[in-house]
C-alpha cells in the first residue's frame, strides 16, 4: 500500500513524500515488528473476508506530537478501496480493542487538507484538538474524549 502513489499522498506528500521503495517498505514492516516486541501492540493488517487480500491497516502506536508521547490510532486503506466506510471500521476496531487493553488516551492526525481522513477520525468519536506541526507539514490533531462508546458500524 505505501507503494501505491495515491495513499503515498495521503501519508508523505512533499519532496520526502511519494511512494516507498521495497527497502523502504521493509524498514517500515521492521519498525512495527519492533513496536509490537516492545510494547505488546501495534497495527493490524485488515483483509477482505472473501478474498483475504489486503485491505488496509489500523491499530495503535506510539507517537510523539510536539515533544509529547501520545498512543495514536493510526490507518490506512488501499485507494482501490477507498469511499466504502473501511477505514471508519477499522478505526473503530482499533479504539475499541485499544481501549479495552486499558489505554484510554488515544489521538489520530492527518495533512490539514485530508478532509476524508478528517470525516473519519470524527465519524469515529474523536474531537479537534489543533493544528501543530509535524515533518515540517500542518497537521490537524485529533483526541478522542474520556468516556467514548462507540456509535453504529459500517454494515
């Protein structure tokens, strides 16, 4: 997926930004290996029931925003995908199980100009919290509130 010029877009637009190489591709896959040996979570891999072919991922991380650690919910969907509500159910997925682990303090962010994944992550429950910077890019920080349930699925 993070070969894919569309979701490329979406996550590193910019002179870093673009598709990854394989070996790009493989320090990313590296680096969550290693999230989930250190802390015991991370993100998921989510596949179509019929197919089994990938989908998209979700789940929770550890992030930092502005020298602050924060657990965020992170995901993305393939572009061949995109516009079916996937992306809102795996987020959700990736709250409720975040939080029944007993993390209770989760945030997402996007490109301030990502309006889909702005729908998302409030579809989702989470509130606007600011704008900040992040690899020299606005970004707009989401926080979900104390006492989240979670509101209807993607049928």
């Amino acid at each position: 997926m993070i070969q894919d010029p569309r979701v490329a877009a979406t996550l590193w637009p910019g002179p870093l930004g673009g598709p990854r190489t394989a070996a790009q591709t493989r320090a990313r896959l590296d680096e969550h290996i290693a999230h989930w040996e250190q802390h015991g979570f991370g993100l998921w891999m989510f596949c179509d029931r019929t197919t089994g072919a990938g989908v998209g991922y979700a789940g929770p991380r550890h992030t930092t925003v502005e020298q602050h650690a924060e657990v965020e919910i992170a995901y993305a969907v393939a572009s061949a995908r995109w516009g079916r509500g996937l992306a809102t159910e795996m987020a959700r997925a990736a709250v409720e199980a975040t939080r029944a682990a007993g993390v209770d303090d989760l945030v997402c962010f996007t490109l301030v100009e990502n309006a889909a994944s702005r729908r998302v992550m409030e579809k989702v429950g989470f509130r606007y919290e600011r704008d900040f910077e992040r690899a020299g890019l606005a970004h707009a920080l989401y926080r979900l509130p104390s006492g989240w349930q979670p509101v209807g699925r993607h049928g």
